[in-house]
C-alpha cells in the first residue's frame, strides 16, 4: 500500500488510469491520502509533493508511529531544497567529474539590501540577472521569476529575492529524480536564451 498526497493538478496528470491499472497488476494498492486529515493507517510508502508546516508535522508525527513506512521525501531532507540559497550551496559542495558549476547568487533580504546591492551587482554580475523567490517548493509564487536586463529593472523587484546570473542553457532545463540508485531525467521547457 502506497499513499500519495498530491496537489489537484498533480493528481490529474500523474494517476492515470494507465497508472492505476499498471500498479494493481503489480500488487500495489495506491491510496490517495487527504491531507486535511490526521495520518492513521498503516502504509509501506508514502510519495507527497506537499508542502506547508502543517503538513510536515503530520508527516514527521506519522513517521515516529509508523518509523518502517518510507517517506518521499522527508521533510527533513529535503528541507534545504527549499532554499534556493541552500539548494545550489549543496551542489557546489559536490566533488564531481566532471565540474558541475552553479551560477553566481546573492540574497537579497529586504529593500535597503536591495538598494545597497547595485553597485556590487554591477560588479558581480553581468545582466541580465534572474530574480527568483527563496522558497522553491513547487508552490505557484515559487515560480514567479523575473528577468532583469539593466541595474533600472532591480528597482521594480519586490525582495526578499535571490538574483541569479542568467545562463543561455537552449531553452530547455533537465530535472533529475533520484530514488535510491534509480535515476530518471526530464527534459522541461525553460525561458529562451537572449543575446
């Protein structure tokens, strides 16, 4: 038995029938789970793409009287995914072969900050820049980007922001789910590349 907690959309587009048939062929029974109510039955694996304080303390309470029910992810690790500071600082710590690179950041808490921080984005950083909110947890405001050509457009930015070089990458990005040894990459549209 596999519970999954999913946003509407999610659901609609990831528990197809074809899905629902193929899992109960294999001997798995996928259980929509509410989220608006306590986690009481027992499970082998939870999948979840939710996330809110209420929600993880629900998961880590089930997790301490299930403990052999597998959560994923944890909101514990993957807490500082939700970061997008923290996010690209746990990349650039790998030792990869070959060199994976991370753009160049900063965080930009408040207004002043963001003031204080033109001149040094100037030096820091070519334009144009792309300004994402710090939480990236698949939310909708998590998407809101901004791309900033000149140091006139930091002016219209609403922090707390964090600002990104913006690298030409084809228009295309690569998600990369990892469970386990299992490894599986998506390609997904992106925004142009500017000249």
């Amino acid at each position: 038995r596999i519970g999954y907690a999913l946003e509407p959309k999610k659901i609609k587009s990831f528990i197809t029938p074809s899905l629902l048939t193929h899992t109960q062929n294999q001997g798995i029974d996928l259980v929509q789970i509410d989220p608006n109510k306590p986690l009481t039955q027992p499970l082998d694996a939870i999948i979840h793409k939710l996330h809110s304080p209420d929600w993880d303390q629900k998961l880590l309470h089930f997790s301490s009287q299930f403990p052999n029910t597998l959560v994923i992810d944890s909101p514990l690790a993957i807490q500082r995914l939700h970061d997008r500071v923290s996010m690209l600082d746990v990349v650039a710590q790998l030792n990869l072969s070959p060199t994976v690179t991370t753009p160049k950041q900063v965080y930009i808490q408040d207004s002043e900050s963001l003031l204080d921080c033109f001149s040094d984005v100037s030096k820091d950083f070519k334009f144009p820049v792309i300004a994402k909110p710090l939480v990236a947890d698949g939310s909708a405001i998590s998407h809101n980007m901004t791309l900033v050509f000149n140091r006139n457009g930091l002016k219209n930015l609403q922090p707390p922001v964090v600002l990104q070089d913006f690298v030409n990458h084809g228009g295309v990005i690569f998600k990369v789910y990892v469970v386990g040894k299992y490894v599986q990459c998506v390609k997904r549209s992106s925004l142009p590349d500017i000249s």
